[in-house]
C-alpha cells in the first residue's frame, strides 16, 4: 500500500508551465551573486553575466543539465547512486523522521509560568526531554540562550545538547554559526567529538548558508559557504520562503521562485561538493497580511508543499521535503497549536516527505515548549503509523478468520488474530483520549495539557544522559573560554 506520495495535485500541463517558468525566471532575470569565485563556477556550468544589470543568468540548457545528471529516487532506492550525497534509505523508508529544533528565544517552562528568555539550562532540560520522547528521531539547533555572549552562543548550545544526548545519537551535528570568526572554534569542537565518539568532524559539525532575499547571494554568507567547502566541511546553500513575502502572494508564482531557488543552490553546491544529489526541499510560510508575520500552517502552505511535492515525484523523480512541517503561530499549547500543525503535516506526509520538522516550536519557533513536544510526539507517532499503511496479504485479509466469527459470536476482538497481530496494527496512544467522558470524569478529567506537563516531569526527573565524558566537557569549555578571550 503507498500512503507517502499518493497524492497528485497537478496536471501534467500544470507542471510543465511551473518548470518552464522557474527556468525562464533563471534564463531572464537571473540572480545577484555578491562573490566573483561563485559567478566564476556557476559561468563554468554555461552561466552568463548580464553586463548591464551585474546579475547571473542561467540557460535553459544549463537546468536541463541538472536535471539529467541528476540521481533519482529509483537510483537511490537501488543502490545504484553511490555518489548522490543521499542516503538511499532515506528517501525510500516507508515511514518519516519527526524532528526537534529551531530558533528559539524564549522557553516556557512547566507549571504554568509565562515564558521566558531561553537559557542554557533550559537548553539542556529540553535536550534531555527530546533525547528521552518517543517520536522524537532527530534533535537539531534549540535556541538562542540568553545567559552567554552573543558571539559564542551556538558553541555553547552544541556543548549543552552533546552533554544530554543519550539515545539520539544521529543528533550530534546541530549548532548554527553565527559569524565567521567562530568557525575555527566550532570546528575544534567538532574534532574534539570525532576525537571521543568516533566518526568525522562533519558528523559535529553543520553550516547551512541561508539566502533569504529572492535570487541573491549574498557577500559574507558566500564566504562562508567557501571557507567551509576549502576545509573540507559540510556546507550549502538553502532557503525559506514566505508567500506574498520575498516571494509572489500566488501559490504557482511562489512554486516557480522556489524552484528556481533550487536549482540555483544545488547548481552551486554540486560545481563544489560533486555528487549527483537533487531534493526538491522547501521551508515554506505565508506572510500574513494583518500583522506580516511569517505564518508556517496555513491552508495556501499546505498547498504550495503538495504541489511542489508533485512536481518533484512526476516531473523530476527525485525526493521532496517541507520542513516547516510541524510549525504553529500559536503561542501556547492547546487546539490551535494541534490544529496548525496538523494542518501541514498530514499533506507533507501524503506528498512524500520524509522530513517533519518543528516539534515543541510555538510561535513559529520563537518559544520551545516541552508540553508542546509531548503534544506533538502523540502525533508525530500517529503520522507516522498513517505513513506506513497496511498489509494486503492472506494473513492480513483473514478470510478464515471473519468465517469462524461471522458464524460464530460475530465478535472479532477476543479472537487468537486479533491478540497477534493488534499491536502491529493499531497506533497506541500516550495523550490522546482513550476513555468515554464517564470513566475520563471519574480518573480526574484531566485536560491534554495536564497530563502532557505530567509526562514531561516525569522524564525530566528520571532521564539523565550523559553524552560526552567530564574530560571532554572540560576540553569542549576551554575552547569556549578561548573563543571568549578568557
């Protein structure tokens, strides 16, 4: 049974005139490359200089290129793409990874006090929290603590969260540089890791490079990218785009920039990195026009995902992820926060992503909130059992089964099939209600939120990683101290 990417929004028509615009945007109106080695490369791949406006313009031929040196998701799933910088498992797994993490500045912390500003405490609790929660596959970046210095504050949000990480071990990368001095410091903490953990400094180490005006490269952020790629570290070109933002307030019109933002990225990242790999991934909002906030869960989202997603699984083959997936303007957990989420996430996993992002995020992800994240691991798990489908075989059929109780007490829920094979085939909640209103009053009639704040105390009282030795925190510390002058 395929439940991830069964759903096709787009005609074949639709498809084409959204692909032939994205490359037209790029053959046309081009893009503003603020570095000389950057327009040099992509100049290498049939690129050329508008002599009267300075921007880059790419030929058609140049993104039909692309596209045919590209590997698919058949090649990934084969095995026959060992080049692609793609694991094959992860674009053909049946189910999809639900991540932790994002930008947050304030925590709300339990007991019913108002948020605050996020702390390296607060960090750490929450690390432990997300290591410890069921759904939870991936923890990446929390927060932006405000108890440090600005300028070290993602070394020490990667020292917080590789201290508390137990079990989610493929979580070890996280930590977002803020400016470039910092880099010769993020990297010796990432060799201090591969030092006691095994592995390489990439496995420590990740520096995506944002562009957030339309088609614009921007000076020090290509620096970064160059520097990075000079040292043999793991870096890329990525984007978010808000619909009636920095790009066009019409879901195709956003599509086809997006997709020109793609094939920008990936053009520059292959011409650096080598591999074949090409993703259709897609940070998606809608900027809200009221109180122009970026809006990650509304309808028209939802929309620009599917058919982006389409365009991905019909035209080019290759995998699709939206990663604003589990994203709410909501400022506190409760109906709306469950409802925006979702809002999203069913379509991304019926489109095929196998990437749900922004668990424990509120208000965007301004706020990280561990009731949230015991909220959202309830229905990370129940997308992900909807993800995986069902079994259509002789056993699952029960043919034999439904004769004997049809004749029989007409009662299947005592059968010797039904105690075998419920628990692979029903989704069994934590929060979600599992009583009649009756026997709900008479256990307390606890609200969702009451027994979310429950269940996270109790992980946070008895879940205490240790991920790294006290000798490699001490190390990890002194480089802070130096990155501080002190």
């Amino acid at each position: 049974m395929l439940i991830r990417g069964c759903a096709n929004v787009l005609t074949s028509d639709e498809r084409e005139r959204i692909h032939a615009q994205a490359v037209r945007i790029l053959a046309e109106i081009g893009a503003e490359v603020q570095n000389a080695d950057l327009v040099e490369a992509l100049q290498g791949q049939g690129a050329v200089l508008d002599g009267r406006t300075g921007r880059v313009l790419l030929p058609e031929a140049a993104i039909a290129q692309f596209i045919d040196e590209s590997d698919t998701v058949a090649d990934m799933a084969s095995g026959a793409a060992p080049g692609s910088g793609l694991n094959p498992s992860s674009s053909a797994r049946a189910t999809v990874q639900c991540a932790v993490g994002g930008y947050g500045l304030h925590y709300l912390p339990l007991g019913g006090q108002p948020p605050h500003q996020i702390t390296i405490p607060d960090i750490e609790s929450f690390t432990r929290l997300a290591d410890a929660a069921e759904g939870v596959d991936e923890i990446g970046f929390i927060g932006f603590p405000s108890d440090v210095p600005k300028q070290t504050a993602t070394l020490h949000v990667c020292l917080a969260m590789w201290k508390n990480l137990g079990r989610n071990q493929n979580s070890w990368s996280q930590g977002n540089l803020l400016n470039e001095e910092m880099l010769p410091y993020r990297v010796e903490m990432a060799e201090i890791m591969a030092a006691e953990k095994g592995g390489s400094v990439n496995d420590y180490f990740n520096a995506g490079v944002f562009m957030v005006p339309p088609l614009k490269v921007p000076r020090v952020e290509a620096e970064l990218f160059l520097r990075c790629q000079a040292l043999g570290l793991n870096s890329g070109f990525s984007h978010m785009h808000s619909i009636g933002g920095n790009a066009p307030v019409t879901i195709a019109g956003t599509a086809s920039l997006l997709l020109a933002h793609t094939f920008l990225t990936l053009i520059l990242n292959r011409v650096y990195y080598g591999g074949r790999y090409f993703e259709v991934g897609a940070s998606v909002g809608l900027m809200d026009m009221k109180n122009c906030i970026f809006a990650p869960s509304r309808p028209e989202v939802a929309l620009t995902y599917l058919a982006l997603a389409d365009m991905a699984r019909e035209l080019y083959h290759v995998p699709f992820n939206g990663y604003t997936s589990l994203m709410s303007n909501a400022a506190y957990p409760g109906e709306t926060a469950g409802m925006e989420k979702l809002m999203v996430a069913l379509p991304n996993v019926l489109a095929g992503s196998a990437v749900l992002a922004g668990m424990g995020s509120l208000s965007l992800d301004e706020i990280i909130s561990p009731v949230q994240l015991m909220l959202d691991c309830d229905l990370a798990q129940a997308l992900k059992r909807l993800a995986q489908g069902f079994e259509v075989n002789e056993e699952a059929l029960a043919f034999e089964v439904i004769r004997e109780t049809v004749l029989g007490n007409g009662v299947f829920t005592a059968t010797e099939h039904t105690a075998r094979r419920f628990r692979q085939e029903q989704w069994i909640p934590d929060l979600w209600a599992r009583e009649m209103y009756h026997t709900w009053k008479a256990h307390g009639g606890r609200k969702d939120v009451e027994v979310a704040e429950e269940q996270a105390r109790g992980i946070l009282d008895s879940h205490f990683p240790r991920g790294i030795s006290e000798e490699t925190e001490r190390e990890l510390g002194r480089v802070i101290e130096r990155a501080e002058g002190r």
